[in-house]
C-alpha cells in the first residue's frame, strides 16, 4: 500500500514538509480549496509553489475548487505526479482531464461520498487515478465513513471489469484502525493522523 500524506491538519507546514521528507512517504498530498467548492479556503499558490523549498517528494494534488482550469496550469509547474479534481464540479470533465495530460501529469477524479460511483464510468478510459472520499472534503481531522468499505469494493469492482489501469486513493479519517476498510485500494491518504503525531514514520509504516 502506497501512503500519501496531507498537511492540511498541520500547524507549521515548513517544519512538517522537512520532516515528512525525512520518511519514506510516497506522495504529499497538496489540499487546495477555495472558499467556493467548499467553505475553507488554503494558502495562495504564490506561497504553496514554495513546497519544493522544504520536499522532493512527489505531489499528490486535490483541487477541491469550482474552477480546475484556473489552478491546473499553476500546480503542474511543481514536482506534481497527479492533478485530482472533482467529479462534481460544473466545469467541463473531459477538458480538464485534457488539460491535465497535457502537462504530461496523471490526471484523477475525487468523487464525494454521496455521489454515485458509476458516475465515473464515462471517464474511466482517459484517467489514472480515482479518488475516493471517506470523509466530506474541506476540513482536516474528520471521522472515516464506514460506508466507504462498500463503495471501495464496488469501485474496484467496477476498474477491473473495464481492465483500465487505475489506482485508487481513499482519502479521509485514515488511520491505523481505519485502514484495515481500505484493503482494496493501491494509495491511502492521510492527514492529522500522521502530521499530529510524534513520529511520523511510524504511523506512515502503519497504513502500508
């Protein structure tokens, strides 16, 4: 299991970013919201594009805003392996999956917990990852949904009769007791339950 870790949960990004490099973490998984898609809001690009300062490890981004268009182009400029938007934005899908492969970065939908998986099915062909909520995005340190465990299995069942080479991340509430839901999934992502502890390579070996 591949384990990509948020800072969303963190009180000194910097200081964590160094120490999250430090462990054999997969990905930082870069949370932008804004305002609009929902209620909070993250720090501008003009200070996010500072990452690369404190990590060289790879960007896992979720772009939880109205607009994708506006924020893709600024976050394939950085150290970025997958650009994530959402299923239910109103903006045009497969444009901003083009736009995506365009920067030759991976291109994913988050889907929220409430939105019918085969949704996703017209778009199955041209993506490389699904982002599975477990929680309601926009706040760090949320609970899991446990109906994420049935949600995980009709996904997973629904890519491999497609044969497509997708990953699935599961992202929210993730943690030691939580992760044994997540068995079907190639990437988990977690936040608080990693950056608000005192050792965070261990809780990161945990979740493999």
């Amino acid at each position: 299991m591949k384990v990509s870790a948020s800072f969303l949960s963190s009180k000194n990004i910097p200081e964590d970013l160094t120490k999250l490099n430090d462990t054999d973490v997969d990905y930082i998984h870069v949370d932008i919201m804004d305002g609009k898609f929902v209620s909070n809001k993250t720090m501008p690009f003009q200070e996010m594009k500072h990452i690369y300062q404190y990590t060289s490890k790879r960007l896992d981004v979720h772009l939880m805003v109205e607009n994708p268009s506006k924020y893709i182009p600024l976050y394939a400029e950085l150290n970025t392996e997958f650009i994530t938007f959402h299923i239910e934005v109103d903006e045009d899908i497969m444009k901003n999956i083009e736009l995506i492969k365009k920067y030759s970065i991976k291109a994913g939908l988050a889907i929220n917990p409430d939105t019918k998986i085969h949704s996703l099915i017209p778009y199955l062909p041209y993506i490389d990852q699904v982002l599975l909520m477990s929680v309601f995005p926009g706040e760090g340190g949320q609970e899991f949904i446990m109906e994420t465990k049935e949600r995980l299995e009709e996904l997973k069942s629904l890519i491999l009769s497609y044969h497509f080479p997708i990953v699935i991340n599961v992202d929210g509430g993730v943690n030691q007791t939580t992760r044994v839901f997540c068995e079907k999934a190639d990437i988990v992502t977690s936040g608080s339950y990693i950056v608000k502890s005192d050792n965070f390579q261990e809780k990161i070996t945990s979740l493999r």
